[in-house]
C-alpha cells in the first residue's frame, strides 16, 4: 500500500458533510472598451456544514482565484467570527482563523464570493462558440474540476475522500438552459427577472465529480430498460448529432447495471457536448461533459473510426458512473486504477455492443501496443507512483500509466476469467460504495472470490518499471523452459534490472489444441510439459504485459498456422509485433522478423496488414542503403 506520510492534505479534524451551494454566471459578451476579465464571471454563496471531531482554532479549505467576500462559522446556538483569512498560494488554501476555539459538533460555514469565468477550460469557465444560424458570437459557462479544480469555483474541501451531499442552485436569464449532476428540484422567479434552478441533492460525492452548465442547448432523450431518462445536450441545431452516442449511452448503462449487478445511482444522466473542452471527456455522475468530436457524429459523414472512438469514449466515461464515483480511489495515487479499469471496461462493453468492430484487435494494435513501446524505455516509471500534492497528478500520469494500466487489468482479468473477476468487482463495488477505496482494497476481493494470490502478482506489475521478454526454448520431448528478464528496446541491462522479475500469467495455445492452458510462472525460470510436435505459442490473446522470443525453429512453425489464419487475428498481430521489437532490441536477428514478415501474404485484417506495412517500412529503411541488402 501506498505510504500517506508527506501527502499535502487538509487537516482531518473538520470534515464536510454537505455543500448548499449556489452560482449566478454572467455570460454577456464584453461591449467595446470592455475586457473579458470585467464582464465573464460569477457570484456565488455557500454553505458547508461540516463535522469537527476534536477542539481546533481555524477551518482550512481549498480556494483559488476566489475573491472571499463574506464569511462566517455558525453552530446551532451562536455566530463565530472568522478574525483573519491565511492563503497559501503554493497550497491553494486558506485557513480561517476563528474567534474562539471551538468543540466538537456540527457547524456551518458560510461563505459568499465571487470568480472568474476564466478561459483556462479549468474549474468554472467559459466557453465561446457562433450561433449555427446568426453567426452571432456566444457563450455558455461551463465546468471542468478534475483533479484540483473545483476550488476555483467555489471554497470547500477538495480531496476526492472528503465526499459530502451537495444542493446546487443556479441562477441565470430565463432563456438560459441549467444542468447540474441530478434532477431539478424547483425552478422560482427572482424579482430581476433571472429564475433561480434548483437541483435535487446528490448522493456523496467527492469535489472532482460536481458540474454545472449554463448555455443554450437542444437535445435528444431516450430511456434505458431500467427505467433511467439519457439526454445529449448539444448546441442548438445540433441535437440530430447525437443520435449515436445517445444510443451508445443507453445500451451501455443497461449493460454496467447488469455487469455489476448494482442500480445506477440516479434517475437521470445527461451527456453533453461542449466547444472547449481540454480532455476527451469527464465521468461527472449524472452530467458527463465531452469534447464534441468525443459525442457528436454527422449521420451522413461519420467514419467507422470516429464511430467507435465515440462509442469506447461514451461507455469509458459510463463504467467510472461506478467505478470511480460510487466507489471513489482514496487518494490520487490509485487514478491509474480509475482510468485503467474504465478503459479496459470500455472495451469490454464495446466489443460486447459491437462485435463486428473487433476491438480487442484494435486494443492490441493501439493502447497494448503502446504501452509495450513507452514501458521498453529506460525513461519509463511504475504505473502506481506515489503523489504526495495533488496539483502533481497531470505531471505524473501519462500514456504509460493510463496505456499499461488498462493492459494489466485486461491480462488480470485473462487470468481469473472475465466472470471471476466481475465476481470480484461486484464484492469490492458494495464493500466501499459511496465511499473510498485504494488498490489493495480491490485485490483484496478477488483474491476472496478466486482463491489466487493476486496482491502479490498484482504488485510486481503495478510497483515496478518495465515488464520481461519470456525466452522459450525446447527442453527434451514434450517439454520446454522459460526464462524471464527485463525487456529494454535499447537491449543493454544493468545488474539491477537483471534481478527484477514478476508473477507472470501465462497462457498457451498449441497446434494439439486450441484451448488456451494458463500457468502462473512465479519465478525466474519455469519448465512446462506441453506438445512439442508442432507449433506452440505463449501469450494466447496477447493477454499477458510481456514479450516471447522463440529459437528460430519455433518461429519457423509459425509460418504456416499464419498464412492459413489457424492463429487468430490477434494472436498473428501479437507474434509479428513480437518479433519485430525483439529485432529492433537486437535479441534475434532481423531473418527471423522477415520469415514472420512473409507468411502474411494473404492477409485481410486491417490492422495485421498495417503492421505488416510499417514493419516493411521499418526494414527498409534501415537496411535499404545497404549495398548487401539491395543486389
């Protein structure tokens, strides 16, 4: 488990409990002589009751680029005045410095302020588009709080295990649509003229998960056989674009609902599509917001690839409404778990809804592959990495952590089967719903459920850089050995990195059978009875996070079972991608890449024939000044 000790974070003894929150963006575009900064911003007021466990002197809460205006503590008999106001910029916080010292109990803390609608596409900000019909330059106000953002719209405790309730109210003109993360409660008039929306109350949330839009929009609706009301809200004039992903939306929520035999938690999800927007797309509970090429798509226009990026894209952001938001991660630490699990649950969802796009082919061409290739570097680091600031988050996470984060869970999930893993999902989903959980907590579960020694396997792939090439050989009749060691695409190691190994998942596949056979090499060497009289290949489905080199005998029984596709598409994908980056690291020679190369001759899949391509490319361009090579 992760170490707490160095973490910046708020002091335990005040904790939320609920945010009475209210906003009113002004939106009016600036008039000539006008800057921005004086006209896009907003009001607002809170109040945050919030549970004190031990006598303290000061509240520190999160707070950036938020102008205080006002605030006060109250408890059930008396106003404690708020004598001086400490910010930390570093920290992004500030301490109220309190009149008294006060007790254990319950207390509200009210706060009225006023923000910037910023153009930084981070907490609450604007953003701009032309009016499809006149042209006309408007705005909407929008949100984007994950990781550290929400304390730029309004005070509160911004850490994702500090979840509390939250009633939000919006103010805004008439002819102005309000969306928050659940239903409306009630919408009043106010004596300007404005309404004031009000939304029914959140189950607990952590800060990152809370969005609100303001803007004018249009929409289409649909309901999933559990009865739950999907909207995609676009621009206006816009609505007929979000035919597909609504459509991907309501069959994929039916489809979690039934996977993790939990009810999705609200009555009500909106999906909306948004002009500036700095990610693909964020899993708010009840509210996702999207960049709009990761939502819309032209009916008449739309390639198959945007239709399945919005499709992996939708239902990515549907698998966090539970992985990630009923059952939150403790601490940003375990955000390659979030991110990697949804990924991997995307797919699964995806490849279930559309089975003809083969996406478990284009996994392995794209996020396996990728990961391979980042995690070959000597530059790479663990997918688990302490954070100890949560402003670290965006600097330490990247490809490697997201890319090999959903191949680990995949070849987890190979390794126990989908069933018993989704088992075990189910467990650790009731165990820690509504509240927080750390990666242990998961592998804690499926180990109840499976019976296997998961934290241990788990651990060396998630606490540890890079991932080994299994060197097979032929060791008598009907035998073979397996030998692990670090794969670097530079070739060279270093004493340390030969001393590094890993639990390793295997399976096999054989020209005596096509049922995949599984063992779990715990060691650095491992011997195996297996058929040896015709072709056998490790990593069956390419699974498992690891590279095989053959001796040249046994690539050259690969020839035939890939020229007649006895080996499946991704299996043939798996063996020339293998061959070829153990080529590049100088681990076999370039010989054994072309006889691999030349029995894809007749090819038909898309991404194999890619492969193929960019690795003829590759040999080419290496060897094709070399006068040897060209006579």
């Amino acid at each position: 488990m992760a170490s707490k000790e160095g973490r910046v974070l708020l002091p335990a003894a005040v904790k939320p409990q609920k945010y009475k929150l209210t906003l009113e963006p002004f939106l009016d575009p600036p008039k000539e002589g006008q800057k921005p900064e004086d006209v896009f911003a907003f009001d607002g007021h809170v109040d945050i009751i919030v549970k004190v466990s031990e006598p303290v002197d000061y509240i520190e809460v999160h707070l950036n680029e938020i102008e205080i205006k006002s605030v006060v503590v109250k408890s059930a008999s008396e106003t404690i005045e708020v004598t001086s106001q400490d910010p930390d910029a570093k920290k992004q916080t500030v301490k109220l410095r309190l009149a008294k010292k006060i007790t254990p109990g319950e207390y509200t803390v009210c706060f009225k302020f006023k923000g910037h609608l910023n153009d930084k596409m981070a907490g609450f900000y604007r953003s701009g588009y032309k009016d499809h019909v006149t042209g006309e330059q408007k705005y909407m106000a929008v949100t984007q709080f994950e990781p550290t953002d929400a304390r730029r719209s309004f005070p509160c405790f911004d850490e994702p295990a500090l979840k509390a309730v939250f009633e939000i109210s919006l103010i805004a003109p008439k002819h102005l649509d309000c969306l928050s993360n659940t239903q409306v409660k009630s919408v009043t008039e106010r004596e300007d003229g404005k309404k004031i929306v009000s939304f029914e109350p959140t189950p607990l949330l952590s800060t990152y998960l809370i969005a609100y839009c303001v803007g004018e929009y249009d929409y289409v609706e649909d309901k999933t056989p559990e009865g739950v009301l999907i909207r995609v809200y676009t621009l206006k004039n816009k609505s007929h674009q979000g035919k597909f992903g609504l459509d991907v939306g309501v069959k994929t929520l039916s489809f979690f609902t039934k996977f993790f035999e939990i009810p999705y938690m609200l009555n009500k999800l909106d999906m909306i599509a948004i002009p500036d927007f700095s990610a693909g797309a964020m899993e708010n509970q009840g509210l996702v917001t999207f960049r709009e090429t990761a939502l819309l798509l032209d009916p008449e226009n739309s390639s198959a690839g945007a239709k399945s990026r919005v499709a992996e894209v939708v239902a990515h952001e549907l698998a966090h409404q539970w992985f990630g938001n009923l059952c939150t991660m403790e601490w940003w630490t375990d955000l390659w778990l979030n991110e990697g699990f949804a990924t991997w649950a995307a797919d699964l969802a995806v490849d279930t809804l559309f089975p003809d796009w083969e996406t478990w082919v284009q996994f392995v061409g794209g996020t396996f592959s990728g990961a391979l290739r980042l995690d070959a570097l000597r530059s790479s680091h663990p997918i688990e990495v302490d954070v100890k600031a949560a402003q670290e988050v965006n600097e330490i996470f990247d490809h490697i952590s997201y890319f090999k984060g959903a191949s680990v869970i995949r070849m987890l999930a190979d390794y126990l089967s989908v069933e018993v893993f989704r088992k075990g999902l189910v467990v650790y989903l009731n165990r820690f719903k509504f509240g927080n959980a750390v990666t242990d907590d998961l592998w804690k579960a499926l180990e109840e459920v499976s019976g296997k020694p998961i934290s241990s396997v788990m651990t060396s792939w998630t606490r540890q850089t890079g991932y080994p090439v299994l060197r097979v050989d032929k060791a008598g009749s009907n035998k073979i050995s397996c030998n692990q060691i670090r794969f670097l695409s530079a070739g060279a190691l270093t004493d340390e990195d030969k001393q590094t190994k890993w639990m390793v998942p295997i399976s096999y596949i054989s020209a005596a059978t096509n049922e995949a056979k599984k063992v779990l090499m715990d060691g650095r060497d491992l011997e195996m009875e297996v058929n040896t009289s015709g072709w056998l290949k490790l990593n069956q489905g390419q699974s498992g996070v690891y590279r095989v080199c053959y001796p040249h005998d046994m690539y050259i029984q690969f020839i035939e079972p890939i020229r007649k596709k006895t080996l499946g598409v991704v299996d043939r994908l798996g063996l020339l991608m293998d061959v070829m980056a153990l080529a590049r690291a100088g681990i076999v020679p370039t010989s054994s890449a072309l006889d691999i190369l030349a029995a894809f001759t007749e090819e038909t899949d898309y991404t194999c024939v890619s492969n193929v391509i960019s690795s003829l490319s590759e040999i080419e361009e290496i060897f094709g000044q070399d006068e040897e090579c060209t006579k």
